[in-house]
C-alpha cells in the first residue's frame, strides 16, 4: 500500500486494502488431541489434562463468495456411490455423517453467539471447505477438530477474534456438536483451542460461576516420550457415552464416585508431571483406563479397544484410551527397547503404531489478549 504525498492513506488506498483482505482466503488448522489423564471426567464436572497431537490435522477454507456455500468434501461426504454394496459397505465403516453437518452447526452457534452478546457480523458470504486426516471416529476428536478450524475462520473472516474470549471458544464448539446431540465434553476443544499441554479443572463451581472451566497451560517439555495406537475402528462416541451419562444423571452412586475418582487422577497427574514422577504416570494412566472400564463395561467399550490397551500392558507399557475409543495413548517406561517390543506386538495384530508429537500452544497474540491476566502469565 503506498502512502500519498502527505504520508497518509487515502480514503481509496483504505477501501482497496479493506476489500482485499475482505476478499482474501483464509485457513485454519486444528490439530487432534490426547486425553491423557482424567477424561471422561469432564463431561462430569471433573477434570482433564489433555494436549494438542500434531500427528493429524483438520484445515478448514473460507472463501468470499456470493451465496454462502458448505461444500461437501468430495469423500468424507459421498454420496454417490458405485452400487448397493458399495453403499452399504460405505455406512458400515465410515458411519452416517460426514463433516457437512459440523461446519453448519458451528455457523449457526457462532452467529447466535454473536447476535446474543451484540457483535456485529458484517453482511459479507463466503464458501467454508474441510479436509482431515484424523482417523475417522477413533475418540482422537476428528469432530472437534473440524468445528474449531471452522470457527477460528470464522472469527477472521469477521474480524471479531479480539470479541470472543478463548475460554469461551470451547463452549462454542462443544455447542456446535450438541446442537447436532453429540454426547461430548469440553477437554476436546480446549486441548484444540490452546494447543499445548493443558490441566483443566471443570468443577460445578467453575462451570456454573464462569461458564466455562479453569484451563492452565503447562509446559510440553513435562511431558515423557509417548506413543500412539488406533485401529480402523469407527465408534460413535455420542452413543458410547449414552448409557453411563442416563445412569450420573439418574443419580447412579457407583457412576457418580467413580467419575470423582477419574477426575482427581488428573489432580494427582498434575503432581507427577510438574515432578516428572513418570512411575505415577503409569499408575494413574492404567488406573484411569481401569476406572472407564468398570463404569462404561466391555460391551461398550468393543474388544478391539480393549486390545489396544492390553497389547500395550503386556509388554509392561502404561495404556489408556485417547477419548472414548479407537485410539490408546501409551507411555514405555522402560524407553525405546520396550517401544519397540509394542511396535512389533501391534504390527503382528495390524494395529498403527506411532510415536506422539505433542503441538506446542497456538494462540496468537490476539487471543492471548482476551485471556484473564492470571492465565496470561502462565503461558
Ligand atoms: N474424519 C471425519 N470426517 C468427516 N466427519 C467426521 C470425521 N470424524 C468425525 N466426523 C463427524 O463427527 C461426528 C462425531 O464423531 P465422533 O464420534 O465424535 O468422532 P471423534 O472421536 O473423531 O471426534 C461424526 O458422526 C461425523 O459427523
Ligand atoms: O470419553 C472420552 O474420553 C471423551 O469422549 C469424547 O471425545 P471423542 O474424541 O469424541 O471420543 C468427548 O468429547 C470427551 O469430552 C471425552 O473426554
Ligand atoms: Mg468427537
């Protein structure tokens, strides 16, 4: 842009920069994430630490348009099919839905939001695309992913990024799937929304004072050499969490005593890590996958999940479930010799093996702004 003879932009200058970054493309990423300690406890008003897993990605596109377009991605959303079988075949693996539904969700939650707390959205229309490498439905939080990238475009395209609170994205995301009765908690998108490693504490008092959790940002280097397990195993975790969620609410003492004791693994896992007592690490690792299975029972959880946590435990490796299924976070406290013993055990039963590479935090200067100062200094 170049200045006028004063050094002042003119009125024409301003108008032409304003409509080329109005017409500019923009593009997110967000990044899987790892429950490592304490989920599900926060769907319960429990806690969580949890971190942003730069193996896999979801990127969303938003392009000025005319009309205002979803455009279905060309395999996650087929719906043109080669025959019957094929059809059929199709459902089988993949589910019903695709990630169409999301990106509307997220559209429609942003623009209440909005609308409710007297942020104007200029009248502009864009075209919103997705693509994901997220292994579909493996509880490593492909749904979430899509729906953070979707709104971080959002709050660009509308330049209203320094108008929503960080704390308060989470909520909006997690509004976006419970819109669409997705049953699922708030450690996904916080963990998306920060990136990094992350404790967070979802207490009643919190969630009803604030609205949203505590979120602390902690240093990734705490954290020891971890691994991944998945399997091509689509699982809906809204109907993997059903049952238990009816039996907490219902009142269940069992329910209710053991979702207190997840939650506190994540206290204790707080300890260990700022101590890097890594033998507690995999006590509370195993305790906490112990806990989700005596609560949520072996049907539920699928004997191919449960696979995974036990091929991992069998060469003496700490093991539990990412999310609610599909994928194992695995700690070796033996290091490389034993990660290699479980690399081989899992290529033999055709499971992926990979090392974890934890994302540092991507909030941008913007965002860091519209933090409370206490979080500001940890991060
Ligand atoms: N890879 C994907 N591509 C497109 N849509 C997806 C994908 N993964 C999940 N979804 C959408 O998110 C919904 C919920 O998925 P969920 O069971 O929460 O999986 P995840 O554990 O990966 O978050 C699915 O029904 C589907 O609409
Ligand atoms: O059961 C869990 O640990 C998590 O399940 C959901 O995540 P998903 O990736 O879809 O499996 C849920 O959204 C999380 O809040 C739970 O902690
Ligand atoms: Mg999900």
């Amino acid at each position: 842009m170049s200045p006028n003879l004063n050094g002042i932009r003119s009125q024409q200058d301003r108008k032409m920069e304003s409509d080329r970054s109005e017409n500019r493309i923009i593009e997110h990423k967000a990044y899987a994430r790892v429950g490592l300690l304490g989920n599900p406890s926060d769907v319960y008003y429990g806690r969580a630490i949890s971190f942003s897993l730069g193996n896999f990605w979801a990127s969303v596109c938003l392009e000025p348009s005319e009309d205002l377009t979803i455009v279905p991605h060309p395999t996650h959303d087929l719906v043109q099919f080669n025959s019957l079988p094929h059809l059929v075949n199709r459902l089988q693996n993949d589910g019903y839905y695709g990630g169409v539904r999301l990106l509307m969700a997220i559209c429609k939650i942003f623009y209440s939001y909005c609308k409710e707390n007297d942020i104007n959205l200029h009248d502009g229309n864009f075209k919103l695309s997705y693509d994901t490498n997220i292994p579909r439905q493996t509880g490593l939080s492909g749904s979430s992913a899509i729906v953070c990238a979707a709104l971080s475009c959002l709050l660009d395209f509308y330049k209203v990024r320094h108008l929503i609170k960080v704390e308060v994205r989470p909520n909006l995301i997690l509004n976006a799937e419970k819109e669409l009765g997705i049953v699922a908690g708030l450690q996904d998108r916080v963990a998306q929304v920060y990136g990094g490693l992350v404790y967070m504490d979802f207490s009643k008092k919190h969630m009803e004072g604030l609205g949203h959790g505590l979120y602390t940002p902690m240093n990734i280097n705490l954290l020891p050499p971890l691994y991944l397990i998945y399997a091509e195993n689509p699982s809906d975790s809204g109907k993997i969490h059903s049952t238990v969620r009816r039996r907490w609410l219902d009142g269940d003492k069992f329910i209710i005593s053991s979702m207190e004791e997840v939650a506190n693994i994540a206290l204790e896992g707080l300890t260990a890590l700022l101590e890097k007592d890594y033998t507690k690490l995999a006590s509370l690792m195993n305790h906490n996958f112990d806990l989700r299975r005596q609560m949520f029972g072996n049907d539920a959880l699928g004997a191919l999940n449960i696979e995974m946590v036990e091929v991992a435990r069998r060469v003496g490796a700490a093991s539990k479930f990412t999310g609610s299924g599909g994928a194992v976070v695995v700690f070796c406290p033996d290091g490389p010799s034993q990660a290699k013993l479980l690399e081989d055990a899992c290529e033999k039963v055709g499971f992926v093996f990979q090392p974890v590479k934890v994302m540092p935090s991507f909030l941008n200067e913007v965002d860091i702004e519209t933090l409370s100062s206490k979080l500001k200094q940890t991060i």
